[in-house]
C-alpha cells in the first residue's frame, strides 16, 4: 500500500452540544421523547382530547351542511366530508402526541409519568440495558438527530416532527437512575440476608 505524502491529522472529537436548560414548574423527564414512549405514557385525557378534536372538524362541517346547505349534491358532501374527516384526525392525533409530549417536557403536571419514568430506566439498569434503547447510528449522527428534534413537541401544529432515533441526549442527569437502582439492590440484598438469618 503507498504512503501518503500528506501527514496525518489526528481526528478531533466532536463538542458535545449540551440542550439549553428551560424554566418548566415541573421535573423535566426528556427533551426529545422518542415516538413510542410518547405514545406508551399518554394518558387517557390524552386520548379523550385528541378523540373530541379529532371528531369536531367533521361534525362542525355536517352542522354547517345541515344549516346552510351548500348543493354540491351527495357527490360534492361526501368527498369533502372525508377530507375533513382526515384532516381532523391528524389534528386530534397533533393535539394529542402534544399534551403527552408536554409533560416530558415539565410543562404540564407529570407526577405519574416521573414515577414511571424512574421505574422504566431503574429496571433497565439492573438488567444491564442501554437507558434509551440500541442504536445503529454512530454518536455524532445520533446528535444530529436529538438537536433537530428537541424540543420540537411545541412547534407541532406547524412542522410535525417526532424523535424515531434512540440517542442518549435527553437534557437530563441519568446518575438519578443508577443511584436509585443502587439502593433498590442494596434494599433487596439487606431483605435476603435478613431472610437467610430468619431460616
């Protein structure tokens, strides 16, 4: 193989680009929740919302047929029904994956999905898992990806964008998670030894 004439130039570590801190009045869980876990830790007034807002495009519009009728015939009603029937469900689908994301964010009351967050990343710790999933993509792509798609939860109405990429940059310090698996394992060995001593 030829030398090269040129001399070779050590490869510089990319900065790690740290997230912006933003006031929330509530703990921040993640500021880019992946598309599933977004999903997964909805709840169900989540559902009921984006449900009522999904089906008032549709009505609204057969209310407005039905009031002041435009006489396009059935042909004409139908085809712009089924528009609006669409169109709708990707609202109350945006209106939603938003209310869900917002508590990740800590900018609505998230008590419950603290809780489960804590139980979700603890238990992955003690079997040895990533905390945010495998990736395929090396380190610099996946923080590509997490800076497109931070915080991008408030600006869905306008760009619908989700996270799809695992990543390990949540805006979040994970010692939190290792630390409480640590005293939940120091908790259950103490409870064994007592039992061993008992029997």
């Amino acid at each position: 193989m030829p030398q090269s004439p040129y001399p070779s130039v050590p490869e510089r570590p990319k900065p790690y680009v740290p997230p912006r801190t933003v006031y929330s009045e509530f703990p921040l869980i993640d500021t880019d929740p992946h598309f599933s876990r977004v999903i997964r830790y909805a709840r169900p007034a989540d559902y009921g919302k984006g449900a009522l807002a999904a089906a008032a495009g549709p009505l609204a519009f057969w209310l407005m047929e039905r009031f002041s009728p435009a006489h396009v015939g059935k042909g004409g009603f139908a085809s712009v029904m089924r528009l609006t029937c669409l169109l709708s469900a990707g609202g109350g689908f945006l209106l939603f994956y938003q209310n869900s994301t917002l508590r990740f964010y800590g900018w609505k009351e998230n008590g419950r999905e603290v809780e489960r967050d804590m139980r979700e990343m603890v238990d992955k710790v003690k079997k040895g898992e990533p905390l945010y999933g495998r990736s395929t993509l090396t380190p610099y792509m996946q923080g590509v990806a997490a800076r497109n798609s931070r915080y991008t939860g408030i600006f869905l109405h306008v760009i619908p964008w989700f996270n799809f990429v695992n990543h390990e940059q949540h805006g979040v310090d994970t010692a939190k998670y290792y630390q409480q698996a640590e005293r939940e394992l120091e908790e259950e060995r103490l409870a064994q030894g007592s039992g061993l001593q008992k029997s």
